[in-house]
C-alpha cells in the first residue's frame, strides 16, 4: 500500500539486522519507469541516499553502531519496472561497539519522506518478539520495552 512500509528487525548481540520494504511511489512520488528528467535524478539520488542504512534506521548514538552491510533493490534501479509497479527491498546490517547501551532506533526514513505515513515493525531481541506500527509523529523503536 502507497504510504506504508514493513521492516522486519533482529537485534542479537552486537548486530542489528533488517529488511526493509516500500512501494516506491512511498520515496519518490511515482514508481513507474522515470519519464522525465527529475524523476531520472531522483532514483538517481534516493540510490545514493541509500548507500548509508541510517537513511532508513539510526541506532541510537551511544551504543556506537556503524553500516556494515547494505543492499537496496528495486525494478527501478535495474529498469525492469513493469505494470507501473516498484518496490523496494533494503537490506541492511549495523555492528555495535556498545550492545549494552543500545536502547533506541530511529526510523529516519519516517522523518525524511514525506509520503511515507507508517511502518508496520516486526522486532526480535534475545529477550523479545514484538510486532507494531510505528508513524511519524513517534518514529522510534524502544528497545527497553518488552
């Protein structure tokens, strides 16, 4: 559905891994093959932006979490865009210095795309399995809760 997204999360240890996943119509305004010039920088740039994971999740700064690994793929960055339908699937890996102080991820994505309205989270921590839905105007996971 336009507007919504899904992210699926393990927390385990010092490794944080998702997968994220969005009609791009929810990032970019269109999902169809770019016909102008604009949408051709605008894939062009939401690539880019997705170099870095914390373009979609920001541990938060104390637990001294960097990227280690991340995969974005849509029919759009390939040109197999067919039906006037694209997704994308980002996959994405964060290893943290300090596990014992991580207590939060910020869904940044939720801030930085204004046609993204919410999240539905499926989390799993070696203490807990949890399901939600995270919007806007609260775009935080709390680690703390169980």
């Amino acid at each position: 559905a336009h507007g919504k997204g899904e992210l699926e999360l393990l927390v385990d240890g010092r490794t944080i891994q998702g997968v994220f996943r969005t009609p791009m119509d929810s990032l970019l305004g269109f999902e169809h093959a770019p016909k102008t010039e604009a949408q051709r920088n605008a894939v062009l740039t939401l690539r880019k932006r997705l170099a870095n994971p914390a373009t979609i999740l920001s541990p938060n700064p104390e637990a001294q979490c960097t990227p280690k690994h991340q995969e974005a793929a849509s029919p759009l960055f390939t040109g197999t865009t067919q039906g006037g339908h694209s997704d994308l699937a980002y996959h994405f890996t964060f290893d943290c210095a300090e596990p014992e102080r991580l207590t939060s991820l910020e869904l940044a994505v939720l801030k930085d795309f204004k046609r993204l309205t919410e999240v539905r989270v499926q989390l799993v921590t070696a203490s807990a399995q949890r399901a939600f839905v995270l919007r806007k105007r609260d775009p935080r996971v709390d680690l703390t809760k169980r």
